[in-house]
C-alpha cells in the first residue's frame, strides 16, 4: 500500500501539500487489512474478520479478496464498493512510525503517494514553518488508532491464551458451483468458546471481548459475499 514511507519533517515537506483521497487504487492490492476492535460491528456487516500470523502474535484482519493481490472491493475507476472503508484505509495517505533512536512515534507520509504534490491540495506546514492543521488532524487520527489498536491486541492475546483461536478450513460453492478452500487464517473455535469454565467466560464479559468475539464469529457469513463477488 505505501510505496516510501518517510517521517514528516519541516526541512523535507515545507513545500508539500495533501490533496483529498478520491481514488483506492493504492490498495487495489490489499487482500487483508488489519482491523481495531472499536470497529469489528461495522466491518462484520461486509467483511470476514480473520485472524492472521503477524510476526509472533495473531491478530484481526478484514479479508477483502480470495487470494493475495485481490481486493474485492475496489473497481477499476477506484471506487470502494461499500458504505464502510476500514479504518486503517482511511488514513492514507498518514501513517504512524516509530523512530529507531528514541522509539517515539513519529507521523510518516508516503512520499510518492499521487496525493502527495507542491501545487495541489492543503499545505503541510504554513508560510511560518509551523505544521498546518492537516498535521494536527492525521496525528490526532493515527494516535487514536494506536491506542485502539493496542487494546485490540490485548484481545488478540487473550483469545490466543485461551486456546480459542484455531485454523479455519472452509470449503465454499462458487456460483458455476465449483469449490472455493478458505485457509491461512484462524477463527475463535466455537465448541472451545461454549466449553470455558465459567469464571473465565465472566472474566471475558468484563473485559468487553463478547462483543468483539460475536462480531468476529458472525461476520464469518461474509465469506460467501467475496465468492459471489468474484465469480
């Protein structure tokens, strides 16, 4: 999705200006997005939530397509077929990094974003040097995101601690009536879920992951949009 991530900064960017997203060609190939907790109700109305290796952990995806390289949801003009965009797409063309000195975040750009120009668009820093309120705008964003993020991977951690998360084999009719095999991510295993002590199922209720864990499991039923939508 980023092609040059780089740190914002008033010696590189003060001529640099953001013009609006209108186009989502930039993650036509984006077959997985990572998902926060906070928005696992709206995206389990479109998407399948999955969990996916990353690094040593699992974590929630949204699956967008069938295969690696395929967003489903994206058409050739660009457009993104569906009244809800995940939230780590809407932060385009802004992302949080991190500095390898100090460990600080940092806000980052992708440079040779197509909405990234010196004549078009808002202005990165204002005539003074200062940052200009877009800046102010994307930290406040991606900070957000962070913070929800980490209590998503909390969640993430507890199901996996747990033992509830186990592959996902699914085998799924095509509209010519062709088999589709669903693998490389995990579910919450239901049987799991139901066999809990209670004390543990009450611990997870407090801690606010039913919610979470209902949404992913219903969600699931998304799988057979992305078959009709790519036959």
């Amino acid at each position: 999705m980023f092609k040059k991530m780089v740190p914002i900064t008033k010696q590189q960017h003060a001529k640099k200006r953001v013009l609006p997203v209108n186009s989502f060609k930039f993650a036509s190939n984006s077959y997985l997005v990572s998902v926060i907790g906070s928005e696992f109700n709206k995206v389990a109305t479109l998407y399948p939530i999955v969990f996916v290796k990353d690094g040593d952990e699992l974590r929630p995806f949204a699956l967008l397509g069938l295969k690696q390289g395929q967003n489903l949801f994206v058409d050739k003009e660009g457009r993104w077929n569906a009244h809800y965009i995940p939230a780590i797409i809407r932060r385009y063309p802004f992302v949080l990094g991190r500095n390898e000195g100090n460990n600080e975040l940092m806000i980052c750009i992708d440079e040779e974003s197509e909405f990234v120009s010196e004549t078009q668009g808002e202005p990165l820093f204002d005539e003074q040097g200062n940052p200009a309120p877009i800046i102010e705008k994307a930290r406040n964003y991606l900070i957000e995101l962070q913070r929800f993020s980490e209590l998503t991977n909390m969640f993430s951690k507890a199901m996996s601690e747990r033992e509830l998360l186990a592959p996902l084999k699914m085998q799924i009719k095509n509209a010519q009536g062709g088999m589709v095999n669903i693998d490389g991510v995990f579910a919450i295993n239901e049987t799991k879920l139901n066999e809990l002590p209670d004390e543990v199922f009450i611990e997870l209720r407090k801690r606010g992951a039913l919610p979470l864990i209902y949404a992913h499991l219903l969600s699931l039923i998304q799988m057979e949009r992305l078959v009709q939508m790519n036959a």
